[in-house]
C-alpha cells in the first residue's frame, strides 16, 4: 500500500493516538496487577522529597552553558571549538545520587545530627564533586576534549559498583525512553534514499575521556563501598561493567589513516574491556581478604592499584600533551580570519595538533594527514579539521562557527 501525501496528516494522528492508548494501557497493568505498591517509597527513603536535587542542578548548569554560553539556542550553534580543552596553557547520574543518599544509612544515625548526616550538605557536597571531576577531566585528559561525557562516565563507574544490576536495567530502559521520544517527536515519518558520507559510529568516540570518567567513578564507589561494609556481588559487577563497556563501545580502540579513514583495533579493544570489567570487580573484595591464602596483600587492594596506575599513566600522558605549545601556520596567507581564528581549505595538511607531541622514534607513524576545512587558532593553540574534503564534496559548502564565553 502506498501513503499518499494527503493522507500522512492521518497517519501522524492515527499513530500518535496508538501510542498514547498503548501507554495508558502499559500504565494500568503495571499499577493494577503489580505485586509491589512501592514504586516511590525507596526514592523518598534515600533522597530529600524522592527527588535527585544534586543531579537536577548539574543539569540546569550544563543547560545554562550549553544555551547561553555556548549559543545552543542559536540555528548556527553550538559552538565548539573555542570549547575543546586544547591546552593547559543522566540515568548513570540519578543512580550515582541514589547510592551516594542525601541521607545516612548508617544504622543508628540520624539526618542533621552533624554536618555529614546533613541531606542539604550532602547534596551540595554531590554537585561539588561533579564540577571537581569535570575540571579534573579537562585539565588532565589528553586531547582536545569537550562536553560532560567524563562527568557522565564518572556517573556510571560510581553506578555500576554501588548499584549493578540496576545500572544494566538503565542501560536497557534508556533505549525504550528515547524510543519512547523519538516516537512522540516523529509518530510519522517519511524517509528518502540520498548518498551520504557516514563516518563510522567508533570514530567519534572519545574514549581517553571515557576511560578517566569511568576510572574516576569506580574509585570513588569502591572507597565508599570498603568505608560502608556492604560489598556488592562480584560476578553482578563484572556484568554491569561488561555490558556497560560494550554498550558505550569503549572497546574502540581506534587511529586515523586520514580524513575519512581509520584503523579498528576491535580485538585489542575488547580484550582491554574485560580485563577492565575484572578490575572493577575485584575492587569490591574486602580489603581483609587476601590475593592468595597466606598472603598479607589483598586481590582488592591489588586491583584498586592497577586502576589507580592506569587513571595516573592516563593523567600524566594527558598533562604532557596538554602542556605542549604550537603556533598553527596551514592557511595563514589565504584564509578566513575571524579574530583569533583562521578558517580554510587545505589538501593533504599534517594534522598539526596531533604531531605537537613529538614522540621519539614512533612519530613518523602517528602524523596524518588531511584534507578540508581546517581551523586554526594560535591563541589557543587550536587545530581542527572541521569539514572533510570528502564531506565537502557532497554538499558543496560547510558552516564553520566559530567563537568564545565572550
């Protein structure tokens, strides 16, 4: 059967309408026929009125920067490359909060006996460490990073040692949620066959800012798990890390052979994230039992360590390249200069930010090459390809923005 177009106003009511009456339905078998009639007790056990105060203001923050700083309202916006970290010179987020409680769970205390059992110092002590990882992130993760995806990977590595199981159900509802949005936006949707550059999903993974995130979370809930007593399932750790990985591909370990090509190391990747899953897990051990009987050194002691090494080689490597200072020079005669940026077109350009670093011996094998709209900043020693040639190609123009918090 064919849709004419007269007829896709009917359809999009039609479908909408389906959707609604199968919400209303879905609603009354979970309220009718369930066996738990708790559905909001836990929350309000934990968190003042049921409500994760803590994550709600780090989302009104990130909002505030994104739409009026960054000019997100803006057809033309965000923008994005004064944002990056170029130099020195959500669900994951509620169960964070959930498991951190704006009450204390200790048996015995009671809520505003100190500053601690304080539910209002502990909500402001939760944001205070989101804006402390995310500055930690943009100081000491290498590579020009931008965003809250560090702060959101600190979310889940907190998230999958405190409260595993329900970390997996996230993962699994988030889909049915933005399936949910999706439907809601478009209930009827027309769709055309059209040529397109699609660049693979892995190769926009910032997987350095990732791993720091996640390193980050993991410590801090295993701390608070050692200080609290009460040690998660093992195997229930191991599972939601994995899963958690995978799902998030953070076994993408990727390089670039140029603009629009890369090299997919997917089994180095994927073992990397099992060995990292067991890690996580064995963190979890009490600190009093020992590696191997006899032995005064504990398995959980031994993997706190190895990823507390790795968040250390990560930092001190992101440090490194961070530091290092280089005047971009591709375009300075014939391109577009906007204050301190310039934009233009070149073919067959050393990325220039990735070789700064010079790395003895292997350098030769980490410059690449590429070709498109590059821009380029010596204030903030910024090197961006922002269009590719073959991109450019296809739709015959390209929109740079460009700018600054002022």
């Amino acid at each position: 059967m064919v849709v004419g177009t007269e007829l896709e106003p009917v359809f999009e009511l039609a479908s909408f309408g389906a959707l609604l009456v199968a919400l209303v339905l879905s609603g009354l078998v979970l309220t009718r026929f369930s066996q738990d009639d708790r559905l909001l007790s836990p929350l309000r056990e934990r968190l003042v009125l049921g409500v994760p105060w803590g994550t709600m203001i780090v989302m009104a923050l990130v909002y505030a920067i994104y739409l009026y700083v960054q000019g997100g309202e803006e057809w033309s916006g965000p923008i994005v490359v004064g944002f990056r970290s170029w130099s020195l010179w959500y669900p994951q987020g509620i169960l964070s909060e959930y498991a951190f409680s704006h009450y204390p769970q200790q048996c015995g205390s009671q809520s505003f006996g100190s500053w601690r059992a304080n539910p209002f110092a502990r909500i402001g002590v939760f944001v205070v460490g989101v804006v402390l990882v995310g500055l930690a992130g943009a100081l000491l993760v290498p590579g020009a990073v931008i965003g809250f995806s560090g702060v959101v990977f600190a979310f889940a590595g907190f998230a999958v040692v405190t409260r595993p199981i329900t970390t997996v159900l996230a993962i699994v509802g988030i889909q049915v949620v933005s399936l949910l949005r999706r439907a809601f936006i478009a209930p009827f949707e027309v769709a055309v066959t059209e040529p397109t550059v699609v660049t693979p999903s892995w190769a926009n993974t910032a997987l350095q800012g990732h791993l720091f995130g996640l390193l980050v979370g993991v410590i801090l809930a295993a701390l608070l798990v050692q200080s609290r007593g009460d040690w998660p399932r093992l195997r229930s750790i191991w599972f939601a890390a994995l899963v958690f990985a995978v799902s998030r591909s953070m076994h993408a370990l990727y390089w670039y052979r140029g603009a629009d090509e890369f090299v997919f190391f997917r089994a180095i990747g994927t073992a990397g994230v099992l060995v990292m899953a067991s890690l996580i897990a064995l963190t979890v051990l009490s600190w009093e039992e020992p590696f191997w009987e006899g032995s005064d050194i504990s398995a959980g002691h031994v993997a706190l360590g190895l990823l507390v090494a790795v968040l250390c080689a990560l930092s001190l490597v992101g440090v490194g390249y961070n530091l290092v200072s280089f005047t971009p020079d591709q375009g300075a005669d014939d391109g577009i200069e906007v204050r301190d940026y310039t934009v233009t077109y070149a073919e067959d350009v050393e990325n220039e930010y990735i070789s700064a670093f010079d790395v003895p011996v292997v350098r030769e094998s980490l410059s690449v090459n590429m070709s498109g709209v590059i821009v380029t900043s010596g204030e903030r020693n910024a090197w961006a390809l922002d269009t590719s040639k073959e991109r450019l190609a296809q739709y015959g123009g390209s929109l740079v923005v460009v700018g600054d918090a002022t």
